[in-house]
C-alpha cells in the first residue's frame, strides 16, 4: 500500500504560514499606529491644559489663545505620514 499524503502536512503549512506572518506584522502595525495616536492625543492635552493654567509650553506645541479657551496642536511624524492631535481646555479663572 502506497500513501499519496506524504507531505501534505508541509505543503499545507507553506501555504498557510505566509498568511499568519502577514496577518502578525498587520496587527503589530495597527497597535503601534494607536500607541502612537495615543501618545500624541496625550502631549496636545498636557500642552493645552499648562497653557491653560498659563504655565510654559514645551517647544514644537502651537498654541491657540481665545479668551475663554486654550487650543494646543502637536505635530508628529512617523514613517509614512504626519500625525496631526489637537485638544481644548478652558481657561483657568485668574491665569494669565
């Protein structure tokens, strides 16, 4: 008796493999791209609530004065694109 299945096991695992690596590198890359958001959403936040409070802005940060409201941008570049975060906060009675 000759078996005709003698390294499909293999051939099924050099076709499958391709699509799992593709597939790990995909999710990497999205959850850097969200901790990357992330970071940034939270450096425009710091950045509005010191102004806000009328302490120093860290160099890079733009600034957005109203008299009721403080607007931070904070730019970010990563590899293909630039990352662009914005946050408001309230001006703080009795800042200046």
């Amino acid at each position: 008796m000759i078996r005709r299945d003698r390294g499909s096991a293999t051939a099924e695992l050099a076709v499958a493999l391709p699509a799992v690596v593709l597939l790990l590198v995909a999710g990497l890359g999205a959850v850097a791209a969200v901790t990357t958001k992330l970071g940034c959403t939270a450096a425009a936040r710091d950045a509005a609530l010191a102004a806000a409070r009328g302490d120093t802005v860290p160099s890079g940060v733009g600034v957005e004065s109203t008299r009721d409201t403080v607007t931070a941008t904070v730019h970010r570049s990563i590899k293909v694109t630039v990352l662009t975060c914005s946050a408001t906060a309230a001006r703080e009675p009795g800042a200046p």
